[in-house]
C-alpha cells in the first residue's frame, strides 16, 4: 500500500503526486509556473487553489468545528490533503459515488442515510470548482461546498476520508466503474420545468420521498414541450433514437398498435402508413397527417384522441421511503381484477405498483401539462442488472439534490441503502 511522504523541509508546494515506481511511494515535486503570467486565479497551481479554498472555507464553518479544521490546515497536514484532493480532480473515475462508499465505510449509513449522496456531491463540487476555478468567485463557491460537506460529517470524517484516499482508495480510483454525479434535465430526458416537479415531488415536506426515474429518450423533449401524449402502459414499443417519438419496428408491431385501444376510449391508436400522408387504425380509418408538425416516418403510433404522436412517458425506477429505505413492495396479483376480466385467480397483474408509487405519480402528473408518469416501478418487474449499462437513472432527493446514476453506479446505491429489486418478470416467463 503506496505511503505518503514528502521529501525535504516540512511546508507547502506546488506539486502534482506521481507515484514513484519501485518504491511504492507518492512524492510532491515542484509544478513548472506558467510563462508570463503574473498572478490570478488562472496563472495558480492546482495545488495553491486547493490551498487556498481550504483556507476559504473556515469562516464559513459552523463555530464548533472551525477551530478544529483551522488546526488541519497545518504545513505539516495541507500537503498531504491537498495532494489527495490533486490526485482525485485529475482522475476521470472520481465522483458521488467513490465519496459515498468511502463515507459509508468511515462513519456508516446510519449517521448519514440517504444524505450521504448530497454530501458526496457537496465534496465532488468542492473538487470539480476547485479544479475548473478561473476567478477568485469560483474559489470562493468551492469554499462553500466545502463549508456544507464539513458541517454535515465533521472534521475528522474529512481527514479519515483523505487518509483512505492516500493510503487505499487512490489505488483503486482507476477500476471504479460506478459514475454517479449531480444530475440534470438533459439527465432525465425531461424539460427544466418538468424536472423540477419531481424536485418538488421529492421534496414534498408532508411524505418526502427519493424518486429514481429511468431518462427518457432524449428526442422526446422537444415534443413534450410541445404537448404530444406520453406513450401509455398497453403500448409496448419503443421511441425512436432519430426521433423520440414511439415507432413500430416491424409489420407485427404495426398490427398490435393498430388493435390496441387506447385506455379511457373506445378508439384505437393509428399507425402511420408507408406513404407518410396517412395513419391507420385496425379498423381501416384513416387520418391525414400530410400537414403534420412533426418529421413524419413509417410505423409512428399517434394517439386517437390528440391526433399527436406518442413519445417517451416518464418510466419510475422506483420510489423510496427514506425511512425504510430497504423496504420494496408492489402488489403482483389482485383477484378482485382477475374476477372482472376473467382471468384464472393468481394471474399476476400487468403494472407492478404500490401505494407510495400511486402518490408519487399523482403529485408529478398534477403539476405537469398532463399525466406522464403512466405506471409502476422498474425495479420491481425487473433486475438492475438488465439496465443497458450506459443507461441513466436520475434520483431526486427530498433534500433537493437530483443525481445521475448509470448501471454500476445505481447498484452501487442500492448496496448501499440495503434494498434490492423483485424481479417479477421471472415469474410471467
């Protein structure tokens, strides 16, 4: 396991940490300045932001705890942080998730709970604005993610954290492939105003909540935000990549759309003809979309009702009680439905869901222009590990923090908190 050593007279340098082979060890040698620049933030080594946001950050600290960091910051202490932390902003692999697992070994997800992935993003933002920093208000913002990371695990946390990324974490940064990061719309395949009714929804003071929503195809924004329907449960296909808007790949998906019916109607959905000028249902209507305001293509459903094609709905991942944060509950067999539509008694139902679901889709669909979270969970119908590995779910947290999760990093989530899927498919094959 590589040490830390810094040669020469104990103080602080300008430095970037190479490791030295053959001896295991990471040693501080001197950053060339850069040429003809005097002074600002932009003509300072990584290493002297570093130093200087620390620096920043003990008048924003709770009075408690300020004494106590001041005394890290010590010749014999800044060199060994800052050099973790030069280390960790120049590696591709660093971010919520490597925090949070190290958190959770150092003080335990009973201390933190769920607030350990908005801690870990008040630390990945304290790196990233440092790193990026090109003005002393940019130092100044890092300073203050610091502050808030700090006050909520406390000094020796921090130094515990930074001792695992000098003496085991470093190591291994280069292996992680679990990414989780501070999310966005374009996260979620959603619009800004959308994205921020889960945020609401999330953080709902009378049943927060933590939201996992599978992102939506990224094409479909534009035509959400024009108002086009979300693609309901008795729809099966998928949106287009070119497009975003749901499209039947072959002639036996073109006959199962045309027969469906769309809930709440009589009316079947229509599928556009190899023409471009026309859509048909299953009972040979026609309509014409020859003047549509959308790129018209073979195969693309269109609702009977709006006459507007269907794109992505908003597909829940799950939803989390973070009280009971392992606990995963749908309902899989409803006889009093089974009666109604004459099926054999212990049919599963076709939407595994559940009453905090129910809620959830509820108090996003009323803040939206329609409703467009349309069914259950993932999680329970399916594994984490059938997630395509690029895919992105994005997590609202009732604090206000939104993150990004792709496969690894979701699986490293729920690990974390101690809840796993249901996996109901298994039981429908």
């Amino acid at each position: 396991m590589a040490d830390l050593r810094l040669p020469g007279p104990v103080g602080t340098s300008d430095a970037t940490l190479p490791n030295d082979s053959g001896t295991n060890q990471c040693r501080l040698m001197p950053t060339p300045g850069t040429v003809g620049r005097d002074g600002g933030v932009e003509a300072m080594s990584l290493d002297d932001r570093f130093v200087k946001v620390l620096h920043l950050t003990v008048p924003k600290l709770p009075a408690e705890i300020q004494e106590e960091f001041a005394a890290m910051l010590s010749p014999a202490s800044i060199g060994i942080i800052v050099g973790v932390l030069v280390v960790w902003a120049g590696s591709h692999y660093f971010g919520v998730g490597f925090i949070a697992d190290a958190l959770l070994l150092i003080v335990g997800l009973g201390f933190l709970g769920w607030q350990v992935w908005s801690v870990g993003n008040d630390f990945v933002t304290f790196v990233e604005l440092t790193y990026s920093a090109r003005t002393e208000a940019d130092l100044e913002k890092a300073s203050k993610h610091l502050a808030n990371f700090l006050a909520v695990v406390g000094v020796a946390a921090f130094m515990a954290l930074i001792a695992k990324g000098a003496k085991r974490y470093g190591p291994k940064i280069k292996n992680m492939r679990g990414i989780i990061k501070a999310a966005t719309a374009a996260d979620a395949g959603m619009p800004p105003n959308h994205f921020r009714a889960f945020l609401r929804a999330a953080a709902n003071p009378n049943r927060p909540r933590i939201i996992l929503v599978r992102q939506t195809n990224p094409k479909s924004v534009r035509w959400i935000q024009k108002g086009f329907p979300a693609k309901p449960k008795e729809i099966k296909f998928k949106t287009s990549k070119q497009t975003g808007i749901v499209t039947c790949k072959d002639v036996s998906e073109v006959a199962k759309a045309q027969k469906t019916v769309r809930s709440g109607s009589n009316k079947q959905y229509f599928v556009v003809d190899r023409n471009r000028r026309t859509a048909t249902n299953g009972k040979g209507e026609t309509i014409d979309v020859s003047n549509a305001d959308w790129p018209v293509e073979p195969g693309q459903v269109v609702d009977p009702l709006s006459q507007k094609p269907l794109v992505g709905d908003y597909d829940l991942m799950g939803v989390i009680d973070p009280n009971a944060k392992g606990r995963n509950i749908a309902l899989a067999v409803d006889n009093t439905a089974n009666t109604r539509a004459g099926k054999p008694a212990g049919t599963l139902t076709d939407d595994f869901t559940n009453t905090d679901i129910k809620k959830v889709a509820a108090d996003v669909n009323k803040q939206l222009d329609q409703d467009r979270v349309l069914h259950g969970s993932q999680e329970a119908f399916d594994s984490l590990d059938n997630l395509a590995a690029d895919e992105l779910v994005v997590g609202f947290f009732p604090d206000g923090q939104a993150m990004s999760f792709n496969r690894e990093g979701l699986k490293t989530f729920y690990q974390s908190i101690g809840r796993s899927t249901l996996d109901l498919k298994k039981f429908m094959e």
